[in-house]
C-alpha cells in the first residue's frame, strides 16, 4: 500500500437509517428507529444519514423524517445527515436542522432520469439553488453531492473515469463543499476504484469526499482497501448490509458496518466504533424488523482470539460472544 496507515484514522458514516430502510418495503417504527439511532451513536458513530426528505407517497419509509432528525439532534457530538433530490426537500432539511445534506447526482442522465426525473442541466440548476439557498440562510450545513453510478450503471451500462470526473467538477463548480462517489450498482473494483479517487482528489483537492460501495458482486470491502491506499478516508457503510438503490435494477447490499469497522481497526485504523456496542444495535434493528434479511460475516463468526483495536484496547466481551449476539 502507498497510504501509510500509521496514526490514520476513518470516518464510517452510518447510512442504514436513509439508504437502508427506504430500501425494504416494510417501515420501522418510529420508536424502533430512535432507539436504533441510539444504539449506533453509543456504538460511536459520529455521523449518522438518519433519513431522507422526499415525498411519503413514494417513500413512506421516510414518512416520519421530521420526527426522527429532530431526536437525532438530541444526542450529543451526533454529526446528523439526510439526503434530498431537490430543492424542495433540501429547504425542508435545512428547517429541520440537519449539519449534512447529501444531494443524489447521478453520473450518467438515464440514471438521473429514473432516479431524480431530471437531466443533468436539469440537476445541475437544482444544485445551484441548494447551495444559493444555504449560503443565504443556512451556512453552517455542509452540502455534498453523492455521485451515483459512479463505476458503472444497470441502465446505461459502462461509464467512463471521464464522465465521472467532468460530473464531479460540475458538482464542485456549483458550491458543494464535497464530492462523494457512489458506487450504486456494484459496478466498481479495485484497479478502478484507486484510479478514479486518484484523480478525483487531483481535480477537486479538498472538496473530494468519500466512499459509497455496495457488496453485489463482492467487491465492496476490497474497494474499501484500495480507496484507504490513495487517502480516502470517509466510508459510509450500512449496519446488517441492508439497503441499495429502489431506482437502480439489481443494486443490492451495502457493505456491512460491522465488518467494514473489523477490516479497519485489524488493519490498524481507528475508526471510534466499538464492535461489540454495534452487536446491541443490530439486536433493536433485528428485533424491529423481524424475518428482513441482515447480513455480516463478523456478527455471524465473532471475533478472532487475540484482536485489538487500532489504539491497542481488547473488546469488553469474549470474542464466541459476539456469534449469537443481535444475529437475526
């Protein structure tokens, strides 16, 4: 690796409440949801996608938005997030008093048509309204522009490092203050992955941002590794793999938090989250959600005798604890 890990450390945002739920077809209750917000905030997560500011009718998943980010502004040093398509949702966000909004730009138009009903001139405009309206009234909301099918798209088919870069300057060039790639249809691969951050962080400088991967085909821990390598160091991640993209045909499964934070930490990267505390989480999502598939090959085999986290502390609990412990 040229990435030297050595005192590093990663920010996992937490998009299982937004990404995940509006996934599945059934709704969590809203208590159910508080309390799982909760639970992953005392696991440590610092950021947390708690939901997404669209219509009910065609996400009712989402219906109780204003409820859930009005709790999650309760808790202390939670960095809160939420995605919006478009203006509208956006001003709604900002009224409600997000600290991140995530605005979904899809790299290739087809997507952007099925996903968002709008061209790329079209998103574009709508961007620039976004940011024209946090700087007039809400200028301490971070705004990013979450890249999607990034790597490849089940619409459109193959897309270009080009295209996602020429999107990415055009995001930039609107105001957003990062630009995350999304790799919504598990498209994505190593050699590609490491490529394309590479010159996203050449074009973009301080406004490149994270990682988005999803696990259809795999990939999605190996591209975690290889977007660690050239200096990425936001990943978000979904708690059980739970969630994809309703508008992209056969994207499925987020990578899993719980093992997103193993590879980390036993790769010696610090990451503030405790395993063993994510396992309580996954206990209140599970029993939320009965029979709804969660995945995650950690919470299924425990941890390994010996593991310490990157800051060299042991877990709490005795590692065949965390086998049975908030499996579904």
């Amino acid at each position: 690796m040229t990435q030297s890990l050595e005192n590093f450390e990663v920010l996992i945002s937490e998009v299982g409440p937004r990404d995940g739920l509006q996934s599945i077809t059934r709704t969590m209750p809203t208590d159910a949801k508080r309390r799982w917000i909760d639970a992953l905030a005392a696991a440590g997560l610092r950021e947390i996608e708690v939901g997404s500011f669209v219509p009910p009718k065609l996400l009712p998943q989402m219906a109780d938005i204003g409820e859930v980010v009005a709790h999650a502004l309760t808790i202390p040093n939670l960095h809160v997030a939420a995605l919006a398509p478009n203006l509208r949702g956006a001003r709604a966000a900002f009224e409600a008093g997000v600290h991140k909004l995530t605005l979904p730009v899809s790299v290739t138009e087809a997507h952007s048509l099925a996903n968002v009903r709008k061209t790329h001139m079209q998103m574009i405009d709508e961007v620039r309204s976004v940011v024209a309206l946090r700087n007039e009234r809400f200028p301490n909301v971070s705004i990013e522009a979450g890249l999607s099918v990034a790597f490849g798209c089940t619409i459109a088919g193959s897309v270009s490092d080009d295209e996602t870069i020429r999107m990415s300057v055009a995001m930039a060039e609107c105001g957003v203050d990062e630009v995350g790639l999304s790799d919504t249809s598990g498209y994505a691969q190593p050699a590609q992955v490491r490529r394309l951050f590479k010159r996203l962080h050449a074009e973009l400088g301080a406004k490149a941002g994270g990682a988005h991967f999803h696990n259809t085909r795999g990939q999605g821990l190996a591209n975690v590794v290889a977007a660690l390598d050239v200096g990425v160091s936001t990943f978000d991640a979904s708690q059980g793999g739970i969630g994809g993209c309703p508008y992209a045909p056969g994207a499925s499964g987020n990578i899993v938090t719980e093992d997103l934070v193993y590879l980390l930490e036993a790769m010696g990267v610090r990451t503030g989250v405790d395993i063993d505390k994510l396992l309580v989480a996954r206990a209140i999502l599970a029993a939320a959600l009965p029979g709804e598939p969660i995945y995650g090959h950690v919470p299924d085999a425990g941890l390994p005798k010996g593991f310490t986290y990157a800051d060299g502390h042991a877990p709490s609990v005795n590692p065949s604890a965390a086998r049975t412990a908030g499996v579904a």
